[in-house]
C-alpha cells in the first residue's frame, strides 16, 4: 500500500506550490524526492503528513485518506520535519517518552519501544542529556526516534541529512537502510549520492510538477542517445579495429593511453572490444561502460523549465 498519491496540487495565493503531481510508493521501497529549493518537496510531505490539507487531489498512507482519515494517517506515518522542531530543555529519554505517550503508548510498551529507539539511534551515550546539548547529528537522531516511536509502516523524512557532519551523514544513511528494509520510506534530500547510495527509485519535482519517476539505474541512462566506453591500455594502439565492430560510432581520445567509443544506444559491447584486445595483443588494463551523472540530469531536468 505504501503511499499512494493522485493529482495532488496545493496552491499558495497566485502559486502552485504542488501542481497536479501523482506517484506511489510502494511497500518496502525506499524513495528519494529530489528537486530544487522551492520546487515543492516540503509541502507535499507536510500533505502527507497531514500537517497541511491538500487544495485538490488525494493522498492515501497505507490505504488512509489524509482528509478523510487523519487520526488513521497519524498512526501509519512517522515523520521528520525539515526543521526537526524538538524541545531543547527536555531529556532525550523524556522527550522519547512524551512523543510516545502523544502515540497512545503506554506502561511498559512505552519503556520498550523508548528503549529500542535509543539503542536502534545510536543515542545511548547521550540518552541523559537534555536535547538542547546534543550535537545536530544526535538531534536528528532523536527526530528519527521520535518519528519511529510508535512503529509506523511509513516514514517521510525532510531532508534527514542536512547539516550533519560525514561521519554522521554515513551513519544515518545506515540507519534509514536498515529501517528502510522493513518500512516504506520516502525521503527528500539535495545530495545526488544519497540517492544513489540509498534509494530504489528517484522522484523529481521541479516548480511543483513530477519531471522524473524512475529506478535510479534507468535514471542514469535517461535522455542517453549513445553508449559510451571507456577503454584504457598501458600502452598506444592502434584502435581503427575497434571501428568495425557494429553499432560503434566514433573513438575520441580522452586521455594518456584512454579511448572513449561511442555506440549505439543500448549495446554494450565491453566483451567484444575485451575480445578484440586478445586478439589484437592489446595490454588493455581497464574497460567501463560510462553512466549519465545524477547531478547533470538533475541540471538537464530542473533548468530547461525555468
Ligand atoms: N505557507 C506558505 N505560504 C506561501 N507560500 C509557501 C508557503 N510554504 C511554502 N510556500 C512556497 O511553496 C513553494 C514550495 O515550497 P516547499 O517548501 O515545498 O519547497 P521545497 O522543495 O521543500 O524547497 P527546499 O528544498 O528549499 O526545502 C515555494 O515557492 C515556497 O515559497
């Protein structure tokens, strides 16, 4: 069931902030929502979320309509905001414990499941501080916690890995992996290798409408016309060979000893120029099939409609 949402659009005055955009995610998969500042990211995850009602259109989390059912969306959906509004002056166990009772838990179900938090988060070291003393890496842990407290199947995470540190940036992509296997997740950031280093599918808002919805691997060849290998050898060779294998285009040199064959669009043709490298006696010492990168499609997607 996942979240499911259609023809949703939220209109701010003259704007549309969200304008008539549908996607799903499915049960289990972890989703990455891309697009640039302003695009409408936020405002989609506050309507699914219910935070903010929809101007038109309909969101459903786990089967519950977030107009019609908003008690019910509450309990599916555990949700960190851009911002991660925590009480400074509270303990991270209080504040586990507050959240939690908002929940509906209670007696020991509430001691447990504030235990697994804190040992699921990391926060164990810090557990007796009060939240205005921890770093923002270890806040944002606690905004997970606090988003998973009540065991939703769905989590919307607003940018979880702004503002953190490298080491902080790897260790809660680990933890949202790990979460991710069990819950369905959708999640918004700006970095290109999050998507990559996490995520099933890509989502990209631009201006408030879907540009892309697609498996990061078919996203990376997207608007390819051409397949491109890099062919790397110790030495000069000769390479008009290579030119009469079918589908090759054109070689372009690019670099000391490295060539750079064009195709056809689909063919990969690794084994033959491998092949071709044995034959001719080659000292051929590296051969990559080379991907669009994220960062450029997002640029190609984003910028042509502005
Ligand atoms: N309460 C509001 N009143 C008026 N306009 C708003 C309001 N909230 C958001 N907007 C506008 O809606 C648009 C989408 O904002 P949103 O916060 O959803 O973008 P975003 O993709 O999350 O951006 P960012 O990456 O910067 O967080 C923006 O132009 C923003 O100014």
């Amino acid at each position: 069931m996942g979240i499911e949402i259609k023809d949703l659009t939220k209109v701010y005055g003259p704007q549309a902030a969200v304008d008539h955009i549908s996607f799903t995610v499915g049960t289990g998969e972890i989703v990455g929502f891309l697009g640039p500042n302003g695009a409408g990211k936020s405002t989609t995850m506050k309507i699914a979320t219910c935070y903010l009602p929809p101007t038109s259109g309909t969101v459903l989390v786990n089967g519950f309509n977030v107009v019609e059912d908003p008690k019910q969306v509450r309990r599916q959906v555990g949700y960190l905001p851009e911002h991660n509004p925590l009480y400074l002056d509270m303990y991270v166990r209080e504040y586990l414990h507050f959240v939690g009772k908002l929940h509906g838990l209670g007696g020991s179900s509430l001691q447990t499941r504030t235990e697994e938090m804190i040992q699921l988060c990391g926060l164990d070291r810090e557990k007796h501080k009060k939240i205005g003393a921890l770093s923002k890496g270890y806040r944002q842990r606690v905004g997970l916690a606090q988003a998973m407290i009540h065991d939703p199947a769905v989590l919307i995470l607003d940018e979880p890995t702004t503002g953190l540190d490298p080491n902080q940036i790897v260790e809660i992509r680990a933890l949202i992996k790990e979460v991710g296997q069990a819950k369905t997740v959708l999640f918004s950031t700006h970095i290109m290798q999050e998507v990559s280093a996490l995520c099933d599918r890509v989502l990209i808002i631009n201006q408030g409408k879907l540009v892309a919805d697609s498996p990061v691997a078919e996203l990376k060849n997207m608007g390819r016309k051409e397949t491109r290998i890099l062919a790397e050898f110790e030495a000069e060779v000769d390479t008009s060979p290579i030119l009469t294998l079918p589908q090759v285009q054109r070689i372009e040199p690019a670099g000391l000893h490295k060539y750079r064959i064009i195709a056809t669009s689909g063919s990969d043709l690794r084994s033959a120029i491998f092949r071709l490298a044995g034959e001719q006696g080659w000292p051929l010492v590296g051969l990559q099939q080379e991907e669009n990168s994220l960062e450029k499609l997002f640029q190609d997607l984003t910028q042509s409609k502005k």
